[in-house]
C-alpha cells in the first residue's frame, strides 16, 4: 500500500501553527446540504431495498434517468407528495452524472448515453458555449 502523502507544494498555516495542504480545487464538501443529502440517501436505501445494491450501476440508458427526473420534478411542481419527488429527482441526476462519468472512463458502454445532441460541438469549443 502506498502510504506517500500527495504534496502540492501550497500550505495553509493556522493560528495553532498546524498545517494542511491547500484545500481549493478538492471540493467543498463541508458546504454539502446534509439534510437534503440525507433524503437522497433514503432514496438509494429504498431502492436498495427494491432492485439490490448498486443495480443502477450495471447500466441505465441516460434518457431513463432524464425522463424520471424530469417526471418527478413535474410531479413535485404539481403538488404530489405521495413519495419524496425532489430526493427522486436528485437520484436521477446524480445517477446520470455517475453513470456520463462511467462511460467517459470506459466502465460503462458508450451506447448508455443515449440523449439526443441538439448541438454539435468540436473538441475545441467548451460544452458551455452555443454555436448560432
């Protein structure tokens, strides 16, 4: 096991005189919302409980996940609350970012992602910018 701590050089000193290597770029996970995370966590618990763990791992076409988070945010604007829609809305996205970064890394095939491109992009234009 390799026990070499990674060093980017950067140090933040605190007022006791310890320090820790610089925290920016390494997300800011103590700003996570905990009780919107924990109702997304009993999303997974149940689900779990219905199809196994991690079945949504094995691969889920991305328009499937698209369509669910799209129905339950649809159900929760129309004022159903007969199950937690927003926690099975952010499921669904959460998977569907999982699972974009599983095919991109060669886990999962590339025939999952299978959303419509209504834009065509070259490798050298960045994902946030609209050709028109």
């Amino acid at each position: 096991m390799n026990n070499t701590v990674k060093d980017s050089g950067n140090r933040r000193v605190f007022d006791t005189g310890a320090q820790r290597d610089m925290a920016a770029g390494k997300g800011a996970f103590h700003l996570l919302p905990f009780f919107a995370l924990e109702r997304v966590a009993l999303r997974f618990e149940g689900g779990s409980v219905k199809y196994g763990d991690h079945n949504w791992r094995k691969g889920i076409p991305t328009s499937s996940f698209v369509n669910s988070a799209i129905r339950h945010i649809i159900k929760h604007v129309m004022g159903f609350r007969d199950e937690d829609h927003l926690a099975a809305a952010a499921f669904n996205v959460l998977c569907l970012m999982e699972t974009e970064t599983m095919i991109e890394m060669g886990i999962l095939p590339p025939k999952l992602n299978d959303l419509y491109r209504f834009i065509n992009l070259s490798e050298d234009t960045p994902d946030d910018t609209i050709e028109g």
